[in-house]
C-alpha cells in the first residue's frame, strides 16, 4: 500500500504541476483570446448624391468594436515592444472586415484568402477593413461612388446592379454622376474580427510561421431599400472615466517629471460619440485633468491627445504642467472627466501614489445614480471570475483533480483486493492462495 500512496502523491503533483503550467501558459497565449462575434453594423450615414450639383452617393460606416477587443487593441498600441514580449511575438495586427451582399444573402464577396491575409484586395472590390488600435469607434468611408468608372470597369463589382448613372452638365462639359439605387436595392453587410500574428523564438532567435484567428460574423445590417439602421439616443450626460495604473515617470532632462495613466471609457460615452457622427450634432471638447501634489488643491494638468474625440481612446496617458515639480516620493492624486456639447462629466474614481490610498471617491465630486464602485479584480478567479484560487489554480479545477484521484484509488483498490475463482469448483480465493482450501487446485 505503501508504493500505491507514494505512485498516487506523485500523480497529484504532476497533474497540480501541469495544471498551473498550462493555466499561466494560456494567459499569455495569443491564440487562446476568444474574438467574440460583433454587433450587426448598423450604425452607417448615407448622403444621397445629388447629379444636379455633381455629387456621386456616399455610405460612411461608424466601426464599433466590442469592449474587451478594443482593450486587446489598446493594450497593443499602448506598448508595443511589451505585448510582444508579453505573448512571445514577433509580429500582430487586429482588425474588422467587411464583407457586402447585394440583395440577399447569397452572393457573399468572402473568399479563402480572407482567412490568411488582413488586406486582399481594393477599396471598391466589397472588401472593406478598420485596423484596431485604441478605439472602440470609427468613422470611415464605405463606399464612395466617385471612385465608380462606369459599368465596363472592374471597381465596385458587387454594387454594379444597383448604381445608377446621371448626367451632370457643367461649364461646357458633361459628367457622369452615380447613385445607389435605395429605393429598388439593399445593400447587406457583415463583419467579423480578424487576427494575425507571428510568434519568435527568443532562444533560438527564430520567427515561427503567420498564424490567423477570426471570430464568426455577426448578424447583417441593411443599407438601402429594407434598411436597418441605427442612431443611438440623443444624450444628456456623460458617463465618468474609469482611470488605473498611475505612475510617476522621472524626467532625465530639465522638463518637470510627468504622471502616466491607463484610462477605460464606458461603453455609453462611446455611443454618444457614434450619435455625434451620425447626427453632425455636439461633440467632445476633451478631458479635464486635475492633480492634488502632497494634499493640496485640485491644479489643472494637460493631458497628450485628449482634444476632441481622442478623449475616448483607451489605453495609456500622460499627465503634464511643467510649473508643478514632481519627485519619486511626491504624493500624488488623479482625476479626469470628459467635457463636451452636454457638460462635464463626473469625475473619474481617484488614484493616489505615495500616500497610503489606491482608489477613493472625494467627497466634492459626487457619483452617478448607477455608479458602482471600483472592484478589485486581482484576487478573483480568472476562469469562473469568483471562487478563491489556492496555490493560483481555480478552486473548480483543485475540486476535478481531487475527484480524479479519488476515482484512481477505488480503481486501484478494487484491483488490489479482487479475488479469483477456482477454475475447478468456482470457489473465491484469496488472491495470495496457491491453493483452492475447498479442493486443492492449483491456482495460477
């Protein structure tokens, strides 16, 4: 029994080895990030040509990204020499096809290349894309019937049944104007996110094969005749900024040493921002940031690329006032809200270094009805997201493994006490019996 309990120990303890190795390993795994299916593009501003002034129809398309996505996107352009380092890359690019069928839903433009390669082919070819970075909102063009040659070019192939051609009669001369036809056509559009990497080899100083990733399609959007479009609700405020991971960057020159942030921005505030281009209606001014040095009064710090929409990117930032002397040691306190058409925002929960305080709300800047405050996300399971995690492993998974062993011991013990039959007169034996006690056979 002795030899069973050490063989059973050991098998615990390479199965407890290989679960926390392949647990970590899959964190820092590309390829393991589950790209989820987006949202049915339905959030696109059409402007309908008019041939009489020379102007072709035009279909803009606000991207919006899923929030966990676009971290993933953010969290590469922040630092791009970390996340490579961080998943053992050589190389990554994320994005959102497009792809456009014409009436229906079987004509498709996808083909196999699309799975291998972000860009493959042109603009007017019905295979649209927006790289990722750190927004989770866009504004591009989809189509813009200016580019159209007429119906014996090789542009704009899939969209050639319903455009419709013009005349436009300037100063001495006449041109041909195109329009989609909305009223007898639906355009339907679909997307999905796309993936790309190549992993290297820091040992072997080797760069392993392109690798890719897509997430499935999501639902259609309609533009055109059966048209699905949709503009968000007209907005009266702006949800607060969530801000984390303060620090202080020590200068090496003469310049005031500066306060660096990740900033997140509410999905809501980001739809005020999709309500905003497809309306031409307000807008964003900016982010206000305040700073209170060792106790002090709120001073007002600038903020790099936070001027109109790029107040929404998530990811990294830097606080700045060259008037305002930082040291390592400086407590210091952080604030940000948005500001625009429709007011200021709250103020972000506050980060603190060098006090003794991580996250606190101050009394002067309120919150939100439906505010929640901050949790902390650091000790909670990141496979079921709420059981403790003895020794960094899921408490579900200890649970399977325990189970496991135990099943290996009933086995084991049920072989090990097992008895046989005389093959003479069908009497049970004890295994260590040489001899049937009933008739004296011999027993193997």
């Amino acid at each position: 029994m002795k030899r069973i309990f050490s063989v059973l120990l050991s098998l615990l303890l390479l199965l407890s080895l290989f679960s926390v190795t392949a647990f970590a390993a899959e964190e820092n795994d590309i390829s393991k990030f589950e790209l989820p299916a987006p949202k049915a593009p339905n959030y696109f501003v059409y402007t309908d040509g008019k041939a009489s002034e020379g102007q072709h129809d035009d279909l803009r398309m606000i991207m919006v990204a899923d929030p966990e996505v676009a971290l993933l996107a953010a969290e590469y352009s922040k630092d791009s020499e970390a996340f490579y380092e961080k998943y053992g890359l050589w190389s990554f690019e994320i994005c959102i096809q497009y792809d456009v069928s014409l009436d229906g839903e079987d004509n498709w433009q996808h083909h196999a290349e699309w799975d291998t390669e972000y860009y493959t082919s042109g603009y007017g070819d019905g295979y649209p894309y927006v790289a990722l970075r750190s927004e989770m909102m866009e504004d591009f063009e989809f189509f813009w019937l200016t580019y159209y040659e007429g119906p014996d070019s090789d542009t704009f192939v899939p969209y050639k049944p319903a455009i419709l051609t013009e005349k436009f009669t300037g100063d001495g001369y006449e041109d041909d104007i195109y329009s989609f036809d909305v009223e007898n056509h639906s355009l339907y559009i679909r997307c999905r996110y796309y993936m790309e990497w190549e992993t290297f080899d820091a040992e072997k100083n080797e760069i392993g094969e392109k690798q890719s990733k897509f997430s499935d399609w999501s639902e259609s959007a309609v533009f055109g005749k059966n048209s699905t479009q949709i503009i968000p609700d007209e907005p009266t405020t702006y949800a607060a900024p969530v801000i984390s991971d303060m620090k202080i960057v020590l200068s090496e020159g003469d310049d005031n040493s500066h306060i660096e942030y990740a900033q997140t921005t509410p999905e809501s505030v980001w739809m005020t921002g999709v309500y905003y281009l497809m309306k031409e209606e307000g807008q964003f001014d900016g982010l206000e940031t305040q700073v209170s040095i060792d106790g002090g009064e709120w001073i007002e710090f600038s903020t790099a690329d936070s001027w109109g929409d790029w107040c929404l990117w998530n990811g990294s930032r830097g606080a700045y006032n060259d008037d305002v002397p930082i040291e390592k040691n400086t407590n210091v306190k952080l604030r940000i809200r948005f500001t625009g058409t429709h007011g200021p925002s709250e103020w972000s929960n506050v980060l603190e270094l060098n006090g003794g305080g991580t996250q606190e709300n101050p009394d002067d800047t309120g919150k939100a009805p439906d505010e929640k405050p901050p949790v902390d996300e650091k000790d909670k399971c990141s496979l079921c997201g709420f059981c403790p995690v003895p020794l960094g492993l899921c408490i579900f998974i200890w649970i399977a493994i325990v189970v496991v062993v135990i099943l290996v011991i009933v086995i084991i013990i049920v072989i090990a006490t097992k008895k046989k039959k005389c093959p003479n007169c069908k009497t049970k034996c004890e295994k260590k019996d040489k001899c049937c006690p009933n008739c004296g056979q011999h027993l193997k």
